[in-house]
C-alpha cells in the first residue's frame, strides 16, 4: 500500500496527531494514578507517621523491660499521656515513592512520662533504636534490648541492616526533635 502523506508531511496526518493525543493522554493517566512524593515530604511523612504510633500505642507496646509506667492516680481519669521524640534512619523498600510503599522503617525514639507536674529529669523514659512495622494496623513496634544471653549490641546488629547498625549505635535524636519533645514534654506535664 503506498501512503499519500510522504515522510515531509507527516506532521499533516490525522492518524500521527490522534496517536499523539493518547499518547499524552495515556501518560498523564499514569502521572495521576502513581503519585510520587518528594523524598523529603515522605520523610517528614514517615517521622509523623512513627511519632504518633509510639504516643498512642499503651507503653508495653514499645517492649521496654523493667519500665513501669504510673497508673492514673486516684481519683483522676487518664493516665499520664507518652510524649515522644523520633529518628529515622531509613526505611525500606529504599525506593518507596509514598508512605503507604513503606513496609519498614529503622530508626531511634526518646518518649517521656508526662504526670503532672513531673519534671523531665524524673519522668519515666522508653528509649532506643527500634523497628516499626509498616504493614500492620497499627504498626508493629520492636525495640532492641539485651537479653540475659545476648549483649544489646549483638542484638542490634542482628536486628538492623549492616548500613543502619552504626547510626543506631551512636545516633539519638537531632538538637531541633529534642527541643521539640521537652517542649511538648513540658506542656503535657502542666510545667
């Protein structure tokens, strides 16, 4: 079959500009359907994601032995609130394109105590790296401690991928979190 459009009036047939819109079409389809999000809003993402867990979960969730957290005195209808502080490491799969991609995240939390009218310096403190399980509702929290038998340090590298282990070992929270949790600390503690 021989064309009437020649190769120098391409740009002229109707079939090249009906492939060419559906093609754009096709590819902002795709655009909306996979949304990426930027590295630093999932971070931030991740960091809400995991601080809110840690304050809502009851305080044997975050698996801290030896640490009992006060009751409710008497008289009074909730118990002291957990105001926590957090740090993420990473996370994986590496390359997750929205909070809901992310299955795992390595990184370190300080939560307090807050009772009222108790000063930081004596409050009840949960603290440590931890792994947080994304996929489940809500997310599974797992705090590295030493056990009778393995050292907390053996037992953080068997726990954390190889590039996390230094960071989990040296690495608390940054000067701005910190000052971030006192002051939330603070105002939860009626101070």
């Amino acid at each position: 079959m021989i064309s009437r459009v020649g190769v120098s009036g391409w740009h002229r047939s109707v079939f090249v500009w009906i492939e060419v819109c559906l093609l754009a079409a096709s590819l902002g389809v795709a655009a909306l359907i996979t949304p990426k999000t930027d590295p630093a809003v999932l971070r931030q993402e991740i960091l809400t994601r995991m601080r809110t867990t840690l304050e809502q979960a009851d305080p044997k969730d975050h698996q801290h032995a030896g640490h009992t957290v006060p009751e409710a005195p008497a008289g009074e209808q909730a118990a002291p609130t957990i105001v926590c502080g957090v740090h993420v490491y990473g996370y994986e799969p590496a390359g997750a394109a929205t909070l809901a991609d992310v299955a795992t995240v390595y990184g370190f939390h300080l939560c307090g105590v807050a009772e009222q009218k108790r000063h930081w310096d004596g409050a009840v403190k949960l603290v440590g790296p931890l792994i947080m399980d994304m996929t489940t509702q809500p997310p599974g929290i797992e705090v590295v401690e030493a056990t009778a038998d393995v050292r907390f340090v053996d037992r953080l590298r068997e726990m954390f991928p190889d590039k996390y282990e230094e960071l989990a070992l040296r690495e608390a929270l940054p000067a701005s979190e910190m000052a971030d949790l006192r002051r939330r600390y603070d105002d939860a503690a009626g101070l």
